[in-house]
C-alpha cells in the first residue's frame, strides 16, 4: 500500500479536525469539507451513475453530516465520503431494479449531452458505459481518481482480491471493446 505525501497527510489531519467540529452541529466546518471534496465525489459518480450523479453526490454530503460523529479517521475522509456515494449509487440501483424488474445483469442505459465535450470523453463514457457498475467503479476509483488498489476496495466495501479482480476483469474488457471497434 502506498504511503502518503506529507501534504497529503497534513489534509487528512485537517479533515478529521474539520469533521469533528461538523459532529458538534459547525455548519462552516461542514462547508469547507464539501467545497474539498465536492468534485471529486461527482467526478466519481458521474462516471458510476450518469445522470442521477448530482442527487446522489447531495444525498451522500446530506449523510456525510447526518453521520460525522462516525467517521474516526480510519483511512481519508474523501475514501469515507466516496464509499457513502458508492452505497448509496448500490442502494438506488437494487432500488430501481426492484421497481422496474430487470434482470440482475442488466442496467438501465442513461442520457447523455455530449454538447461541448471532448469526442475522447463521449469515447471514454460509451466504454465505461459497457462495463458492470462494479468494474466502472473500480476502474474509475484506480484509474481515474488514482486511488490506491487497497483504497477502492475500502471505499467499494470489498475485499482487496475482489477488487483487483474487478480492475483487470474491467480492463481487459475494455480493451476487447476497443479492439473490436465499440462496447458489445
């Protein structure tokens, strides 16, 4: 597992000090965890969830105050926060499946607006689109927001063999789905 930076360190000490006074009802505390951490948890889900990224990046600050009183400082806040967002993509997914009746392998697709956007994003979304939720997540969290392996399976809630699985079982489809011109 790699070690972190020094300034690295110093922002997780920051955040637990931050977080303990967001256990004891300090709304300013609380502003400036989500100004740090706000883009990366919706760079997260937007990968995981498409469209519904923004409410559930608002439900998981919503929980991340409900529940700082939990949080004690085992591993980042931000790996604490993502896994919130993480959960909670789970929990609307079982939700909706329950809902609509899909079967267990299958994902409702998700609009997109590729307006404005670079053709090696839309490429980008449309091959992380042909993978698992789970292997996107894994993908995203190791690749995309450099996470350590150890690091994404603690924020997944899996065990590190599972997670390392998910990474190279994710990326070798990706790579089938770009030698073959498109995700199957």
């Amino acid at each position: 597992m790699r070690r972190p930076s020094r300034s690295a360190a110093l922002r997780d000490d920051e955040d637990q000090l931050l977080n303990q006074r967001v256990a004891g009802g300090d709304r300013a505390a609380f502003q400036l965890l989500v100004l740090r951490h706000e883009g990366r948890l919706r760079s997260f889900l937007s990968r995981v969830a498409g469209s519904d990224a923004d409410d559930l990046a608002q439900e998981a600050f919503v929980r991340a105050w409900q529940r700082a009183g939990d949080y004690r400082g085992q591993g980042s806040y931000a790996a604490w926060l993502v896994g919130i967002g993480w959960r909670l993509f789970l929990d609307q997914r079982r939700t909706a499946r329950r809902r609509e009746g899909l079967a267990a392998g299958e994902d409702a697709p998700t609009a997109t607006d590729p307006r404005g956007r670079s053709d090696a994003a839309i490429d980008a979304e449309r091959l992380l689109a042909g993978l698992s939720p789970q292997e996107r997540a894994a993908l995203t969290l190791c690749f995309g927001h450099g996470w350590s392996h150890g690091e994404a399976a603690e924020i997944m809630g899996v065990p590190l063999g599972t997670l390392k699985s998910l990474v190279l079982r994710g990326r070798a489809k990706a790579q089938r789905m770009i030698g073959e011109g498109g995700p199957a």
